[in-house]
C-alpha cells in the first residue's frame, strides 16, 4: 500500500484492488465541496439521467429531509451529489464528486440551515464530469440555486439571450445557461417567479428543474413531460422528487405529478400552480424499461407492475422450451418473474450482483466494460449447468456487457441459451438526457438481429416489440416519448438530426 500527496489537496490511497482518492474540503462558486472516488466500477451500457429533490417547509430539517430523498434517488446518477439550502438571507451549499454517502456526513449536513433545499444527484450528458458541473449549480451575487434533470440538445436561444447581456457562456453547460439566463432577469428587477417564467421560452429542450432562491422553491417541467417530476406532501411542507420512491423514505405522501408545462411555486405565502405552456405528457418509455426503482409509481403505473407486464407480453411473443429462466440482475428481474410465471418455467437466481459495486471515474488498468462485468457479477453454475436458459435484460444498446455475461454463462455450463429483451432494439440516439448520444455506438443500428446474435455469441436473440411494451404499460403509444426506438423526437433536436440515419 502506498500514499501520495498533490498540490496539497489531494489526498489518496493506492491499494491491490484500486485507487481510493478524496479531496479535502474547499470552496467553489459558494459552495462548500469535497471529493471521494472509490474503485468499484458498475457494468452498464447506459448512462442514467439525473435526479432532484426539493423540500420546502418551516420547521423541517430540510438538508436531512434532501440527503435521504437523494439517497433514494441515487440510482438516477452517481457522478457527484449536491444539496443547497435558504433560510431566508441566505443560500447554502455543499455538493461534491461521488456518492450520497461519500459526499455528506453530519458536520455539514448539519451545516445547512434553512427552510427550502433543492438536491441533485448527477450523471453527465452535457458537461465535463468535474466539480464545476455539478449540481446545485449556484449564482451567487443574486443567491439562485437550480437542479436540472434532463437535456437541452439546442440552446441557441439561450445563448442569444445571454450575449445580449454580456453573459460569457462558451464554458457553461446547457444547466448553467439556464441559471444565468434566470439571474440575469431577477438582476434586472424580476422576481424569481418572473424570472423563470419568462426563461422558459428560452429552453428548447427536456427539463425538469427545481430552482431556489433565499425563500423561495420552484419547480417547473417541460410541456412535454419526458423527464419525470412528482409532488409529495409532509406536515407544513412541499416535496417534490424525481420519482415516487423517493417519498418514502422522507414521509412525504403522494399529491400528484407537476404537469407538462406548468410552473409550481412554493413561498410564505403557500403552494400555487402557473401553466406556462399547454402541455401533453410523452413520458420516456425508457423510465419503466431501465431507470426508474421498481417501487416507483409513474403516470399513475406500477414500474414493477409494468416490468412484470413486459415479461408476459414476452412470453406472449416468444414462447421457448426450456429449463430455467434468469434475470440480468436488477431490472430485468420482474420481467423474468412475469415470464416464467406465464410460461410455467422455473424461476432461478443465476446471476449474483456484488452489492457493494458502484460507479467510479476510475477504470481498471487493463480491460474495461468486460472487467467491469466480472466485478459486478458472477454466474452461479449449479443453476447454470447443462440447463437451457433463458437470459432476461431490459436492453442491449453497445452490447459489451451483454456480450460478456454470456460469455460467463457459457463459460459455466450453459447448454444453450435464449437472450430476451424486454424492449425494442435501440436504434437511435437520445438527446434528452441518456448517454446514449451516438448513432454508430448503438448495436442495432448497424446490425440485423442476427448479426446482433452472432456478435454475442447467443444461441436466439428476441426483442420485445413496441406495440407489446405499450401494451404492458396498459396506456396509449401517444403518451409516451419512444425516440430511441422509432426515431421519432417530439421535442427539437437541431443540428443533431443531421446526424441521425434513417432505419
């Protein structure tokens, strides 16, 4: 084992296994901030959205309140954690890189005073993974702090806005520009209600965002309603979290979801609605296929009831003799429930997931995705052996990690296996916040199916169709945003769609 020092901030551990790094506390643009990445990398070919938390209320730990309600969110995004607080004079931060657990401990979440609190669990889409992106982003000379869930794939009105106020923008990523857009109008005399108001015709975009000053909390969603945003009530206060799950652990009880288009505002003087824009929901399909909690309710939907749902539409489809069904550990197991119940094959845990493994910036020396894969899971080969399996996932978008996990189970003893996938082949690129922005990355945009099946070396490979997915949602396609799937993108996307290949 050896240690190292840098700069004299940063501080580290080398060890067999990894690199343990963490950053001594310092300021950055008003907020207090601290640093802790460790080695344990997480297979995924998906990088998650975000996630935000807002609470306002007197008399309620409101920074206590945030921590456990991003706690509960922290499937949404483990790049780095931040929490802002206003008790009325002044606004408080503290964020950093990492996650919920890493980033806050008493001292200074106890540091955070005040009655309003908006927090923010990031994964990156548009930005540099570092400090100076994360979230709460602040202004401090006007006191504003904004959480962003969501992507703005054009933002030239923005930007337009800003240069005709002086405002450098080249280093701001579509968040940012957001906020100084905002300061910038509450500098010019309007309050924070004017100012959002009056910003919004200037996102073209997906966002649902909290945004605080000293008093108070605001929440606002575009009018097409891709990104999710609910409203839950604790006793004298307002919470608003990105998914339903999040209530739970906070006590806060359901109310109902902030409406595509509208603006709520939560002050002294109580809670009220503004419906900046008639709006007409197109929830991501992709919430009930992967990045919501089971235990979440969407669009008044049980994900884990929907999950369950696209595993018998599946079996509805695809109905193979064989010996034993096996999720992909975790959000393919109510699909495999739902399809071994409709189709009588045994249900069986075949994949153990190390609980302990989370996302890091760091990646192993030698390999990458395929290490990645090991360290997260392990094949339990008395389950495996000799059988026929079928293979449950939610998706395949590169394909390296669904490559890799067959390989293992081969590798075990598997006589053959059946893939299923429990949604359409990702052909297009998301611009609205997944990280999937890049046509030619995607496997199913350049390969058949059996292409697809050869390159991971998988005896049958089915997927989902659309119309089977919306089926077990039990709500109309015109609900739903499914561009990764169809192509189809209900908000712009400017220059993007240059780029994108018809298939």
């Amino acid at each position: 084992m050896s240690r190292f020092l840098h700069e004299g901030a940063l501080c580290g551990i080398q060890t067999s296994v990894g690199l343990i790094l963490y950053f001594k506390k310092r300021t950055y643009n008003g907020c207090l901030i601290t640093k802790f990445l460790i080695n344990a990398p997480m297979a995924s070919d998906i990088g998650e959205k975000c996630a935000v938390f807002g609470v306002y209320g007197k008399g309620i730990d409101v920074s206590r309140l945030t921590f456990f309600g991003l706690y509960a969110l922290q499937h949404r995004g483990q790049e780095s954690s931040g929490i802002a607080t206003g008790d009325g004079e002044t606004v408080h931060c503290h964020k950093g890189m990492g996650l919920v657990a890493n980033v806050f401990n008493e001292e200074n979440v106890g540091a955070l005073a005040g009655h309003i609190a908006v927090g923010h669990n990031r994964y990156s889409t548009s930005g540099n993974s570092d400090i100076e992106n994360a979230q709460p982003a602040i202004v401090e000379d006007v006191g504003i702090a904004l959480a962003h869930n969501g992507n703005l794939p054009e933002t030239k009105k923005l930007e337009t806005f800003l240069d005709e106020h002086a405002i450098p923008h080249t280093h701001l990523n579509d968040s940012r520009k957001i906020l100084h857009a905002i300061a910038t109008r509450v500098r010019g005399g309007d309050s924070l209600e004017e100012a959002v108001q009056k910003t919004y015709p200037l996102m073209t975009g997906v966002f649902s965002l909290l945004v605080m000053d000293k008093d108070t909390l605001i929440a606002v969603r575009d009018s097409n309603g891709i990104r999710p945003l609910s409203i839950g009530a604790i006793k004298d206060g307002v919470v608003f979290a990105s998914e339903t799950c999040a209530f739970g652990p906070t006590e806060a009880a359901y109310v109902r979801d902030v409406r595509p288009g509208e603006m709520v505002v939560v002050d002294a003087k109580g809670m009220r609605s503004v419906q900046i824009e008639e709006g007409s929901e197109r929830l991501d399909l992709f919430e009930f296929v992967y990045f919501a909690r089971p235990d979440s309710t969407l669009m008044g939907k049980s994900v884990y009831g929907v999950r369950k749902n696209f595993g018998i539409e599946l079996a509805r489809e695809f109905l193979v003799s064989a010996d034993v069904v096996i999720p992909v550990p975790e959000t393919s197991i109510p699909v495999a429930i739902g399809y071994a119940r409709e189709t009588g094959i045994p249900y069986e845990v075949g994949l153990t997931k190390n609980r302990y493994i989370h996302r890091t910036f760091i990646q192993p020396a030698q390999k990458t995705r395929e290490q990645n894969v090991k360290m997260k899971l392990t094949p339990i080969p008395e389950v495996i052996r000799g059988k026929h399996v079928v293979l449950i996932d939610d998706s395949i978008v590169r394909g390296t990690t669904s490559r890799a996990i067959i390989a293992m189970m081969y590798g075990v003893g598997a006589r053959e296996i059946t893939f299923l996938i429990s949604s359409p082949p990702v052909k297009y690129p998301d611009f609205y916040g997944i990280d999937i922005q890049k046509q030619e990355h995607l496997l199913a945009a350049h390969k058949s199916v059996e292409e697809m099946r050869a390159y991971l070396g998988v005896d049958r490979l089915y997927f989902l169709s659309l119309d089977g997915a919306i089926r077990a949602t039990g709500l109309p396609k015109e609900r739903f945003c499914t561009s990764c799937f169809t192509g189809e993108y209900p908000v712009a996307i400017g220059a993007h769609r240059q780029s994108i290949k018809k298939i």
